[in-house]
C-alpha cells in the first residue's frame, strides 16, 4: 500500500487480485494482478496485465483513501499472534459494522491486517511497507484507464455508487 495523504491519493497493489472483493467482482476467476488507485477522491480498479481499468466510486460513496486519523478513538484490544509474530489489534466501528486492525507491536506501528466486518480481510506483508515519498506517476491513471468507464453496476463498486 502507498499512501499520500497530502495529495489525497493511495495505490494498493496485488499481484492477484482474484480474491479480492472489488477486483474479483469485475473479473471473477481471473488469475492477474489488480490495482487499487485512489487519486483525487476518486478509487479506480485497475488491472496492468490486461490493460483494463473502470472507475469504482468515490469518496462520497466510501471509497476514498483510508485517512491517516481514521483509527481516532478506536480501543486497543490486546496483542494477537498472527502465524508466528504477537500484534498489536483495535477495535472501531464502522459505517457497516465492526473494524479491527493489527499493526506490528513497535513503535513503527505497521500496517499488519484489516478486518471490515469479516466481509473484507486486507492482509498486507510487513515486510514491503516502506515509508518514502514517491514520484506523482506512479499515482497517474495509466493511459488505457478512462475516467468515464465505469465499473459494472452488478460489482461493489456499482453498488457503492448506486
């Protein structure tokens, strides 16, 4: 995950993006990797290898960035072990139920695990996070991504929009 809150844009990579709720709606059963890009208050699922991108939702429909503040009020819970490593979990509710988020139990605080309701689980690989300032191409909307296409109503996205 690559996140700019002072440019309000984010990117989630996966390198397959088949069990992911958002991309394995519009391409279900399809093996190939999947973007989450978040740039001006606008989310787009974007998938490199086959060059195909929709526009999801936007931040009035609960598809902006996660803003860096959104753990505010949240209650530590305790430490988890998650395979071999104790973290560090809070509890928040949110607009569709409960959160929780793990984070590495040092002072760095990495992003380890996000549980939306049991409805959609993030694991992210601590190992990969880095904290560095990126050049603003690598958030562009590559030149095959339409703003006007939209993903399909019969996906999350469309509903959130709907």
């Amino acid at each position: 995950m690559y996140y700019d809150a002072s440019k309000n844009r984010e990117r989630v990579d996966r390198t397959d993006g088949r069990y992911n709720l958002f991309c394995g709606g519009i391409l279900p059963n399809v093996t190939t990797a999947c973007t989450h890009l978040t740039v001006n208050n606008s989310r787009y699922i974007v998938f490199p290898q086959k060059k195909q991108c929709c526009f999801c939702c936007d931040s009035d429909h609960g598809c902006g960035i996660l803003k860096r503040n959104w753990l505010d009020g949240a209650k530590f819970v305790g430490t988890d072990k998650i395979i071999d490593t104790n973290y560090n979990k809070w509890s928040k509710d949110g607009d569709f139920g409960y959160n929780y988020f793990w984070v590495t139990a040092d002072d760095k605080e990495i992003p380890r695990r996000l549980d939306e309701s049991g409805t959609h689980i993030t694991d992210y690989l601590v190992h990969t996070f880095v904290n560095k300032t990126f050049d603003d191409s690598y958030f562009a909307l590559p030149s095959y991504c339409s703003q006007t296409q939209s993903c399909p109503l019969t996906t999350i996205c469309g509903k959130l929009r709907g």
